[in-house]
C-alpha cells in the first residue's frame, strides 16, 4: 500500500519531539551526525504497512543517498516507547552488508540508533521516497486489475454530476496521497472544494476496483457507502435533498392534517411577524432508530429566543415536516436520544427519543426523566423504570458523555454537497 511520510510528521509532532540528529560515519561531536555511505549497491524502503521494495536505479539510489550525506542532523529525544515511525531506508554495500537504516519522518526528522534526530542544515527529499513508493503502488494497482485513480475520478464525478452535487463553481480535486487506507483495501479519496478551491464541502472515496463510491463523515471519521456493485440507492437523499433546496414540496402536519409547504415557508411556520426568522442549521441523525435517518432543520429569530425545529421524515415517496419547540432536541446525540423539558423548564424533564412517525405526527419516548415543581423534583424515573434522584442523574451523566449530533451552516451550497446515508 502506498504510505507516505508528511502523513506521519504529525505524530511526530504529539509527542513533542524536537531536536533531533543521528550519528554514523563522521560525526563531529556526540549529540550532531552526518552520514557516510560506502560502496552502496542498493537500496530497500520498506513502507509502514512492512512493504519492501528494492531501489536498484542507479540515478535514484544516488539521489537519495547524497541528499541525505547532506543533511546535518543533531541528536534529540529518545524514540524508545514511541508509536510514530516513517519509511525505512535501508543502504547495502556490494556484499549486500547492511551499511546503515533509518526511518524517514518527513523533510527535518528522522529515527536513527534509537533516538530522533532533527536536520539543522538542508532538508531530506522526501519527495523521491514518496514517489518511489507511490509508483510501486500504482503498479502493483494495474498488476492486480485495479483502476487508475484517473478512472476513479471519471466514476465519481459521473456520480455526483447526476445527482446534482458537483455544481459548475465546485473543484473535484484528489488530496496528496490520492489513494488511502479503507477497511481491507484502499481507496481513491477526492475532495469538493468550493471559493477558489479554499472551502472544503465534502469527501468522496471510490474502491481501487471501481464498485462502491464512499462518502467520508467528517464528524466521526466514517466512511459511509453511497453506492456500491452497480446499484444505486439514492431515492432518499434525492428526495430530501429536493426538499431542502426548494425544488420539491413537503407535507407540513399539524392538528391531525397534512399541507404541502416549500422549505421558504418553514420560517413562517414559527412566526410569521418576524423577518428576520429563518433556518440557520441542519442536522441528519436517525431519530426513531429504523436505519434511515431524519433531517432536523434549526429555526431562529435574531432575539434567538424564538423559532424551534423542524423533523423531515420520509414516508414512501413523501416527505412529512413536524415542529417541535426549542426544549425538545435539547442537546441532541448521534443515535438520537437528546434532552427536552416542559414549557417552564421547572416541572419536568430528562431524556428521551422519538417514535411512531407518522402522517399525523410523532410520538416522544421519554426514556429518563425528572418531575416536581419550582422547589425541587421528588420523582425521578431511569429506563422507564422509578428511579432514586442519585440514579437519575447519573443517567443523566451517562447520557452527556455520548456523543453529539454535528450540525451543519444552513446553505444550498452545502446541502448540496452532503450526501444522506
């Protein structure tokens, strides 16, 4: 698998590690080296995934190996009981002796003789090993029947194009190193990019073998399928995402009854006297637990004391919007619990979730949850079971440790770059 070393200069940098330098050859005191090769023959890099290619270029082993006679490095901290490492290079005489072997960190650090070593004169190519290792993979890639990332960016792009993400002003542009680490194998990984390239909107990811498209949850570090073996299930991301952008009707419920509304009329919805209420973010969490999830609109007045939510739950082909007031979805959580309260904030209140959606609204599970009154609660239930006040809350600790929803700017730029799972 290709690795590459700017990707592991951060660990370098969590354990502090500065100052560093190793010494072989001639070293000039005991905490500064410069290296000295002789009568080198090869070269091995070995990955960090334990991958060993053999460097035999005449042109690339001297490349590489007087780029690093170059550099004077000075002795830092030891690396002993470390996680963070880099390629290893390994020189070999004409023998096939072992003549030395460290591990590249990025352009200023090394592992050598147990310690970590800083470069304070000139800088290792790093470069060169990224592009001996990157080349390896890619062979390897077509060797084993694999495409290109070339035609993963065609697959991709074909994708987002037909589903309307990849507007005229976006960037489909890969990341260096194009191709990552995933589940078993690896993938393809390409950004959208929007304001001249300078905002990032989203991640997509395509397999080496050219089957599944991927996108990456940037809130807990996911890949989350999208397509995959030629079929494509997008009906209900097409669905929402035609909601929220205007360009299809949803059906509002309330009082037993059901009126097809345009995202332009949710504002109104709260308070139609205020021109300043609108929808300021949006979230996507599946709330009832059925595996699909619900989208969870974000709606204020600039007082911000005003407004409530907004639940868009598909039933069939149909979108349904419900209401619901700024004390429920308090605090709300990834597998869609959240806090809520009673209009006074005084006489109850606790954790729950919903259920039940229907075409004539919702039903919310209140899973843990206090009573009383303005001096105190005296009643306390835990799981739906009566509960001590000790028990309640710390139930209620429990359930602040989980982690929460990640809520996103409302625009029609970005909605039109998330993908609904």
């Amino acid at each position: 698998m290709k690795q590459y070393i700017a990707l592991v200069l951060a660990m370098v940098c969590i354990f502090g590690l500065v100052g560093c330098a190793g010494n072989s050859g001639g070293a000039t005191s005991s905490e500064h080296k410069s290296f000295e090769f002789k009568n080198v023959s090869k070269l091995i890099i070995i990955s960090v995934d334990g991958k060993r290619y053999e460097v035999a270029d005449t042109d690339k082993v001297r490349q590489i190996t007087e780029n690093i006679e170059s550099v004077r490095f000075e002795k830092g901290e030891s690396s002993e009981n470390t996680n963070g490492f880099g390629p290893f290079i390994q020189w070999y005489d004409t023998k096939d002796n072992l003549i030395a072997s460290i591990s590249v960190m990025g352009e200023q650090t090394i592992k050598y003789d147990g310690f970590f070593w800083t470069a304070t004169d000139g800088n290792i190519d790093v470069a060169v090993i990224n592009e001996i290792l990157g080349n390896v993979s890619q062979t390897d890639i077509k060797e084993n029947g694999y495409i290109s990332a070339e035609e993963a960016e065609t697959i991709l792009r074909e994708y987002l194009v037909s589903l309307n993400i990849l507007k005229s002003d976006y960037v489909l542009e890969p990341p260096d190193p194009v191709l990552g680490e995933f589940e078993d194998g690896q993938i393809y990984r390409f950004e959208i990019r929007y304001d001249g390239g300078e905002r990032l909107l989203a991640i997509y990811g395509v397999t080496i073998d050219g089957k599944e498209i991927y996108m990456y949850n940037l809130a807990d570090g996911e890949w989350l399928q999208q397509s995959g073996n030629g079929d494509m299930d997008t009906n209900t991301e097409s669905i929402y995402k035609a909601v929220l952008l205007g360009e299809a009707q949803f059906l509002y419920v309330f009082d037993g009854k059901t009126e097809a509304m345009d995202i332009t009329d949710i504002p109104l919805i709260f308070d139609a006297d205020d021109p300043s209420m609108k929808i300021w973010n949006f979230s996507v969490v599946d709330l009832d637990r059925d595996g699909e999830e619900e989208v969870i609109l974000f709606v204020v007045g600039a007082a911000g004391d005003m407004g409530g939510k907004m639940i868009l739950h598909q039933i069939g082909e149909e979108v349904f919007g419900y209401i619901c007031d700024n004390r429920t979805l308090e605090e709300l959580k990834t597998d869609g619990t959240f806090g809520f309260s009673d209009p006074t904030g005084v006489a109850e209140g606790g954790i729950a979730t919903i259920t039940d959606f229907s075409e004539l609204g919702y039903t919310i599970d209140k899973i843990s949850y206090g009573t009383g009154t303005h001096e105190g609660w005296n009643t306390f239930i835990v799981d739906h079971q009566p509960a001590t006040e000790e028990e309640y809350f710390g139930a209620a600790d429990m359930q602040s440790e989980k982690p929460d929803a990640e809520w996103y700017d409302f625009s029609n730029e970005r909605v039109s770059a998330f993908l609904f799972p």
